[in-house]
C-alpha cells in the first residue's frame, strides 16, 4: 500500500464537508446487492459531532479526505466502529485496513476492552473483508444492549 502517498490523523471541522461525499461513493456499491435501499438512508458522516464521537481521517497529498472511521465508545468500555468509508476511487489499496488498524491501536491504548462493528456478513467486501482482519461475529449473549 502506498502508505506515502497518505495519512491518517484525526478530523477537523473543516473536514465534516467532503465526509458525506465519500460515504456516497462508498454507499454506492450497495446498488448490486439486496441492501440497495441503504443508498437512501441519512449518511453517518452528516451528523458527526466532533465532540462526542471519534473521528479520524485518511487524507491524500494534498490534505483532502478520501476516508474516515466514525468511533463510539459504548458501555462496559467498548470501541464501536460506527462507520467506515473509503472513496471507491481510492479503494483496493489497504486504506480501509490502515483506518482500523489505527483505530483498534487508539482503542487498545485508551483501554478499551473490544473493538466492535456491525456488518452485513453476506457481502463479500463486508463480512469476509472483516473477519480476515481478525473480527468474528458474536453470539446472542455476547452483545451490548446497544448492539
């Protein structure tokens, strides 16, 4: 991955605008499969709130944002990756796996006791993508109220 070419750091006010632009893009590549109607759902990246959510972007050369990861943190100290977009221009380049990896080092660090996300295990860039990143799928009784 050219890791040179961009940077992760965490966003910024100036950066809420090109946000829902990219989870659009990204959103887009639902239009093939059974959850085509999620294209029309209002966008994570819409109502960020800098003050209460974790927020971190990757950026081009130039400091433009072509990804980002939305965390929450939920009871019993658990990180929640709420959203994670990458634009599909800039995507199949390890981006995706680089904005976790950041993140699941800033939850450990901060002694979070897991790392969580819901997905749609169906779809091959979901569910497998995830699971090869060391994610598993929980049982019944392992989940959060809020899961």
């Amino acid at each position: 991955m050219p890791r040179d070419q961009y940077t992760i750091r965490s966003a910024n006010f100036d950066d809420l605008a090109i946000l829902p632009v990219v989870e659009r893009a990204a959103a887009a590549q639902f239009r093939t499969t059974d959850y085509a109607d999620l294209i029309d759902f209002e966008l994570a990246s819409t109502t960020v709130d800098l003050e209460r959510e974790y927020v971190w972007v990757v950026v081009d050369r130039d400091d433009q944002p072509i990804g980002f990861a939305i965390v929450h943190i939920g009871e019993n100290s658990l990180a929640h990756l709420h959203e994670l977009d990458v634009h599909p221009q800039h995507a199949r380049q390890g981006l995706g796996r680089w904005l976790i990896e950041t993140v699941a080092e800033w939850a450990q660090k901060k002694g979070m006791q897991a790392l969580t996300l819901t997905t749609f295990g169906d779809i091959p860039w979901n569910g497998p993508y995830y699971a090869r990143l060391g994610f598993r799928q929980l049982e019944m009784n392992e989940l959060s109220s809020a899961l």
